[in-house]
C-alpha cells in the first residue's frame, strides 16, 4: 500500500471554496492509485479566535479547559473536507485525535507525542482512499485531550508519517523554503534542498514554514518533507539528509518581540543560577541567548525570552529572592534576533568574521553561536539594516 501523508495549514482552509478546491486537488492523487492520509489545522484565524474568547472570561483560563476549546477548531475543518471528498465520489472519513489514538504527554497546551497507533488507519484504507486526521491534538492515556503548541499539526503529520513510515508533504500558503523571509527582502531565494540541521536552526530561529518539533522527527526517522505552496504548480523545497555541496550560510532568520533580562548583584553562587534557569523550566520558559559574567564578588546574569513571557520570569525570579536576599533585576524590550544558519560553516573559517563585517556599526548586545549558526541580538529599529548587509554579504 502506498500511502502518503499531506499537511494543509490554517489558511488553506479558511473558507468552504478553498476545502473544496483541496478535495479537487487530493483526488487527482488518489487517482494515481495512493492512499492518503491528510491532516488538517483548524480553519483561518479559528484557533486565534478561540484563544481570544477564553481571554474575555478569564486571563488565564485552566490549560485543561483551554485545549478543550482549541481542539473544536480542527474537528470542524476535518469533518468539512471529509464532506467535501465524499461529495465529489472520493471514499474518506475523518477521525479526531481520540479515534486516531495520537497519545502524550500530560502537559496541556504544549504536549508531546507518545505513539500513534496504525491499525486503525491501516483498517480503514480497506474501504477508504483517504483519512482525514485532526492535527495539533492528542489524548492522554487518561482521555484528556491535548493540544501540542502552535504549529502543532505539522508536528502531527510528520509524527504520523513516522508512524506509517509514509512519505509527508506540507502545503500552506508559502510555495517552499526560503534563504530569508521575502516580506524582509523581497530578493531572497527559494531552496530547492535544505538539510535537516538547518532547517532545525531556522525553525527554532523564527522560520514559520515549520514547526522545530516536526523538524526533529524527520530527522530521527528520515524523513524527507516536502515543503510547497496549496494552490500552486510550483515546485516547493525538500528539507532531507546533508548535500553534497553545503553553502557557507543557507538562510537567515529572525525573530522578534524579545526582552533581553539583566540580572546583576547576584551572590557567586552557581548553585543558584542553576535554580534561576532550572524555575524558568519549570514555568516551560524558553530562554535563550545566555551569558554569565563574573564581577569580583558577584556575578551578572543576562538572557532573552519572547516579550509575552516577562510576567512568568518576573513571578519566578520573585520567588527565589526569598532566599537568596536583594538583587537587581532589569528587563529591556524592543529587540529581534537575527540568525545565519549553514552547515558550511563546519568545515570553514571567517564566517564570524564576514557577520560583523556585515553588521558594520550596528549595535550588537548580545551574540550566541553553535557550529552551524550566529545569532545576534539588534534593536527593532536596526533590523532591516542588518537584514540586508547580511543577506548581501553572503550571497542570500
């Protein structure tokens, strides 16, 4: 049995025209004798619009509750597209996470999958072309349902192709990868091939044509994605194993909205900036861009998170200074990361040099590196500069 996996995003689906247009275009795979498997986001704006209606009743609603509501959202696009292919003589049947049996984790609103059972999907495929899977959802073992973060159903396709060991194709409204975001600069370049490792860069760095998580499960299980725009010919990108010929950078992105925190006066104690960053995973706080500094008798602290998370590091910061005494504490908003990513730079030397040749007299505050990339943190108001310097001295 050939099966293949398909991803449309939320804004493939934002309109009953649109459904119905994607029921066309998946028949004409079924006509060439495949069985698909198709998961869906909910439609448009719906999950956004969900979240904003539980913020009306309560500023922080109960995370059970919350994926209780997003998981409505999904259900409505899988049931329409299954009407839709039925209507036009293609077998299907659509199925939430519950009867495709996605189980994980516990942690609501930002689970992880467990296992996918298959001999459910396997069954149906004898008398269905294609089975339509809610994504971004899941249960727990105890009947919960969950939700796995936002962009989470290109989470659930991957995962389920791992499953079927199927290969998997994401459609959204962006026709393949990009070396930069053409809304930054409108001369970037489609990739053809992206390496697993980059596109895992570029993804956690702010590239929104794919969830980091999904990135992961390809690479473990390899997976090759197929990456193209919904209501276009066009061919798309691939995101597979290392090319042969590896760029010195592939593609830079960025990433807005973020706060550097500047902790100073801090006892030199590194049990307790263990503590610090150990209370902020406790919270599931993402912080990034880390530097610790020594100053005689204390120590300072400085790290960036997204813009919206300053609330939760302020409460668990006040809990800690019960015990270890007065420190001071500074948040300073208004900054994006900007990151150049390759797996060239393995093998070659400069490239630091070439960056903050590029970035010329823009003001850097902080810098983080891997083998593979360089991230700096500019002001808003420097972005673009930097955007460009950099996409033109790397060839982008």
């Amino acid at each position: 049995m050939n099966i293949i996996v398909q991803k449309y995003g939320g804004s493939s689906v934002a309109d009953t025209d649109k459904i119905k247009k994607i029921a066309e275009k998946i028949s004409k795979r079924v006509n060439e004798k495949l069985k698909l498997v198709i998961v869906v986001s909910a439609m448009g704006k719906t999950t956004d619009n969900l979240i904003k209606m539980s913020k009306e009743i309560s500023a922080n609603p109960e995370p059970r509750e919350l994926d209780m509501l997003l998981t409505t959202g999904e259900q409505v696009s899988i049931s329409l597209l299954s009407i839709a292919l039925n209507e036009i003589g293609v077998k299907s049947v659509s199925l939430n996470a519950f009867q495709a049996e996605i189980l994980t984790t516990n942690d609501f609103n930002e689970a992880r999958i467990i296992d996918i059972k298959t001999d459910k999907i396997h069954s149906l495929f004898e008398e269905n072309d294609v089975i339509i899977v809610a994504g971004f959802q899941g249960i727990t073992n105890e009947g919960d349902v969950t939700t796995l973060g936002r962009g989470g159903s290109d989470t659930s396709a991957v995962a389920i192709a791992a499953a079927l060991k199927a290969k998997c194709e994401i459609y959204s409204d962006v026709d393949g990868i990009y070396t930069v975001d053409p809304r930054l600069h409108p001369k970037a370049k489609k990739l053809k091939y992206v390496a697993y490792d980059e596109m895992l860069e570029m993804a956690s760095l702010g590239a929104k044509v794919l969830h980091s998580r999904s990135v992961e499960i390809a690479k473990k299980y390899g997976i090759t994605l197929y990456c193209a725009a919904t209501f276009s010919n066009e061919e798309g990108s691939y995101v597979m194993e290392e090319n042969i010929e590896q760029p010195l950078v592939t593609g830079l992105s960025v990433m807005d909205n973020q706060t550097q925190v500047v902790i100073t006066n801090l006892p030199v104690d590194y049990t307790f900036v263990n503590k610090i960053f150990q209370s902020a995973a406790n919270e599931n706080l993402n912080i990034d861009m880390i530097s610790v500094i020594g100053n005689g008798s204390s120590l300072n602290i400085s790290f960036t998170i997204i813009d919206d998370k300053k609330a939760k590091i302020d409460e668990a910061l006040a809990r800690l200074s019960k015990d270890y005494g007065e420190y001071n504490v500074h948040y300073y908003s208004g900054f994006s990361k900007i990151s150049v990513v390759g797996v060239g730079m393995r093998s070659s030397s400069g490239v630091a040099a070439k960056f903050f040749k590029a970035m010329g007299g823009i003001p850097v505050k902080l810098v983080t590196t891997s083998e593979i990339k360089i991230s700096a943190l500019v002001e808003e108001a420097h972005k673009l500069e930097a955007v460009k310097s950099l996409t033109d001295i790397f060839e982008l």
